[in-house]
C-alpha cells in the first residue's frame, strides 16, 4: 500500500507582545493566516515566552506597557544570549523623531509607527526575519 506523506511547510512564530487587548485582536486577525501567533500581555510574560524552546523567530512588541515597557524588554532581550538572535519590531503611537533612534538603540530591528497598513507591516516583518536582519540584531 502506498502511503502518501503531506509536507507542510512551518509557519514563523511570532511573538506580539500589547497590554491592549484590542491591538492583540487586531494584530492577531491580520497576520493569522502568514505566521502562528503567540501573545503576551506585559513585558515579563514577553521575556517568559522568548526563552522557552523553541523561541519565537520574531517579537512584534508596543512601545508603550507597564513597566517593563517595549524599550526595556527589548535591552533586556539583547543583552540575553538566548534572546538576542531574536530580531524584535517595535510598534509606537507616539510622536517625535527620536523613537527609531531609541528603538534601535534597544536593540530593535524595525518599528512601526500606528496607524501602519497591513502592507507596511508585511514588509517590516518580511524584512526583519530575512537572515541578514537575524545576523545584524545578534
């Protein structure tokens, strides 16, 4: 009897780290169909899920929570070696020039400032989780 084996190719988890429920939703229902969804409500559930095995291949992770905020886990993620490899995204409604300095100075890839389109945020995670992105955040 001939069995025939389906191959499913695996889809990149990624970690979308926002105390707003509403943005959890809203994130979730938009990249569902590309990428396995993890949630995370603070930043320590967000340092928890990354360090299990296997981590996560991206964080997708807001600015602004309770303490520790974005930027801090995002530190906290680089100066972990188990993390580090991680390539993080930041998201931020705030205003100002200074947040993609800071986002990179965490240790981040990319951000997005809200409101993005679902293409601007294709492309960001596309790009963040190319290998030379992976390579660069380490």
């Amino acid at each position: 009897m001939l069995s025939l084996g389906i191959v499913r190719n695996r889809l990149p988890r990624i970690l979308i780290v926002d105390d707003s429920m509403e943005q959890q939703d809203m994130l979730t229902e938009m990249l569902i169909d590309k990428y396995e969804i993890l949630s995370a409500f603070n930043g320590n559930q967000a340092l928890r899920i990354a360090r299990q095995n296997p981590p996560p291949e991206l964080i997708l992770m807001d600015v602004i929570m309770p303490a520790p905020d974005g930027l801090e886990v995002c530190r906290m993620l680089a100066e972990d070696e188990r993390t580090r490899p991680i390539p993080v995204v930041l998201t931020t409604g705030m205003g100002g020039g200074r947040i993609g300095e800071k986002a990179v100075q965490a240790g981040a890839v990319s951000y997005l400032k809200k409101p993005f389109s679902l293409k601007e945020l294709y492309t960001t995670l596309e790009q963040a989780l190319r290998p030379a992105a992976v390579s660069q955040a380490g």
